[in-house]
C-alpha cells in the first residue's frame, strides 16, 4: 500500500478502528481476571464459577 492510499482513508475511520482496537484489548484482560474477582469478592465455589461460565455460554448458543 502506498502513502496515498492511506491519506484517502478518513480520520473518523482511523479513530474508529484504534477505539474497536482498545475496546477488544480491554475486553480480553478483564475475561482473564474476571473469575478471580468472581471467587475473591463473592466467594464463588469452582461450581458455581462453572455455572456462571456455562451459563453464559448457553445463551450465546440460543441466540444462534
């Protein structure tokens, strides 16, 4: 790609797509840490952080 073509893409495109990019970054590190707030702060047993888990996962299922 030349320096052209990136000059014809417009600036509300280019903060758009950083924003897309900070929301997916953020997204990704509060999963990773979500079940240890879940056990720490409510106590959560490892069963019922599965529950949690699997219920969520079930809904994304109905939704197909």
């Amino acid at each position: 790609m030349t320096t052209k073509t990136f000059q014809t893409i417009p600036r509300n495109v280019w903060v758009l797509g950083f924003v897309s990019l900070l929301t997916d970054i953020s997204s990704e590190m509060i999963h990773s840490v979500l079940p240890l707030f879940l056990v720490s702060v409510f106590a959560l047993s490892a069963i019922a952080l599965l529950l949690v888990f699997e219920s969520g996962r079930w809904k994304s299922v109905d939704k197909e």
